[in-house]
C-alpha cells in the first residue's frame, strides 16, 4: 500500500453556480523513502493538491489518504494532531515561514510540547534535530535574523522532521534560495530520506530542480495531471507538449545551450500562435 494515495480528487473554489474548479479528477501515489515530484506553472493547482494533503482545504470530489486513513478539511482537533504525526510542510520563504520572536530551540520544541513531550526530553530532541540538518547545536539560542537563507530553511527542515512524519509537503522549498544554495538543500533532503525513509511530496515550477531529487514526476497543467512516470522517462523522452516546453525553459548552466534552448523555446511559441491562428481563421 502507498503512503500517500489520492484518487480522483476534484477541488472548487466558491459555491453554487459561481464554484470554478481548480483541480481536476487528479490522481497520485507516494511510497515510503520516494520523492514524487509535482511540478506545473503558477496556478496549475499543484499548491492546492498539497494543501489538501495537509488537510487544509476540502475536496468536492475524489479522496486523499495517508496511510490508509481518509484526510479531510473537517478533521477535528485531535484528528488533526494525529494528522501531524504523519505528515509535516516546508514552505517556500523561509524568511517568512519562521516566527521571529522564537529562538530556533522554540521553534524546534513547540511541535513537540504540543504533543506532549517534557522540556527535558524536548531539549534532547531539539538537539538532535539541529545535528539532523548539519546545524551547530548552539544554534537553538538564536533567532531566524541571524541565519542566513540555506540556514533558515534548515530550521524549517528541522521543524518538518520533528515528529519524525512518514511524509513532508515540499511546496517551493528551495525557490527563494540561489542556484548554489539550492544543490545543498536539495542534498540534504535526499540524505534525509535515505537515513529516514521518508516521503516526499516536492512541489516545484522547476522541472530541473524537480528532475535532481525525485524517483517520479507528475506533471500538472490546468488542474490535470498531463503526464506521469519515472523521472527518466518523462525527462528524456516526454510524452506531451506542455512537458517538453517545461523542459525547454529549464535553466543550464552553459550559456550557448540555454541560447538554443531559448530560441527553441520562442520558435515553439511562434508555432503554437500561428497554428492558433490559423484555426480561428478557418472558423
């Protein structure tokens, strides 16, 4: 059985005859210790397919499940503390998704004094925690405006691990941070998972960033899921248009490439407008 299962899940915004709906009939899996990657331009629903996992918005169609169990918006308090246990998020801005008036060690702890977890043994893992994400473990007595990005982001990493979830939400994690920044954290991820064996969920607009950590990709376009399969597969040899142009806008690092890459991009463009064009015309 997968750890993350969602099937047919439809999502609407607004009610009634105003209700337009955002994700279509979407279907998706995630085993333990896989990293399927989910990745579409703004406003493709990706986002929102993660907020459901979470528990964070309702469904008009379709379920998610993890572990087996039905997850929902209506989940009460308790049920939603048991949710928590299972599954965490790392949000995209990690200026913005620490408090800045907890020390690191506040931080790290809170989750796990709400659980409740004793101080003492809450230090202890506030600790490890900090070890966990190649953090000095010093660092507990200070504060986010210390730490730069890659730092910042490691913290929130901590958070993610502290209840030690069989899945994390990555939504945008490494999007705030430069190119080199990125590589880091995308290896402390991978390293994670192969000492944890948990899930990931990554959410990204980066086909490249998405290709480097995931075993699977989905790719979204619209509120549906255009294409699925091994990382490979849909990177080399991808299936449907949407994905290819995702591929093409990819950013390289040698200059002449992404030139070509670049003026391949535009022609496909040009093509598409005119083929448009033409078929408005013919009507």
């Amino acid at each position: 059985m997968s750890l993350l299962e969602i099937d047919g899940l439809q999502i609407s915004y607004g009610r009634g005859r105003r209700a337009t709906e955002i994700v279509h009939g979407v279907d998706l899996s995630v085993r333990a210790g896989e990293t399927l990657g989910l990745v579409g331009e703004s406003g493709s629903g990706k986002t929102t397919i993660g907020r459901a996992v979470l528990g964070l918005v309702p469904s008009s169609g379709g379920t998610v499940s993890v572990e087996g169990k039905l997850v929902r918006a209506s989940m009460n308090a308790r049920a939603r503390r048991e949710h928590a246990k299972s599954v965490q998020v790392i949000f995209q801005d990690p200026y913005t998704s620490l408090s800045p008036s907890l020390t690191i060690a506040d931080t790290l702890a809170e989750p796990l004094i709400a659980q409740g977890l004793q101080r003492r043994e809450a230090a202890t893992r506030v600790s490890d925690l900090l070890d966990s994400v190649c953090l000095p473990k010093d660092s507990g007595g200070r504060l986010p405006r210390e730490f730069s990005g890659g730092q910042r982001q490691r913290v929130a990493i901590a958070r993610a691990l502290a209840l030690r979830p069989k899945l994390i939400v990555c939504d945008e994690p490494v999007s705030a941070l430069d190119l080199t920044t990125q590589a880091v954290i995308l290896e402390l991820l991978i390293d994670i998972q192969r000492r944890t064996g948990v899930g990931y969920l990554f959410i990204s607009h980066d086909l490249a960033v998405v290709r480097h950590i995931s075993h699977r990709v989905a790719v979204m376009y619209r509120g549906n899921i255009v294409e699925q399969g091994d990382t490979r597969a849909v990177t080399e040899r991808p299936q449907h248009d949407y994905t290819s142009r995702l591929l093409l806008a990819s950013p390289v690092a040698d200059p002449q490439t992404q030139r070509r890459r670049r003026t391949a991009w535009l022609d496909r463009g040009r093509q598409s407008k005119a083929q448009s064009t033409a078929v408005g015309s013919a009507t």
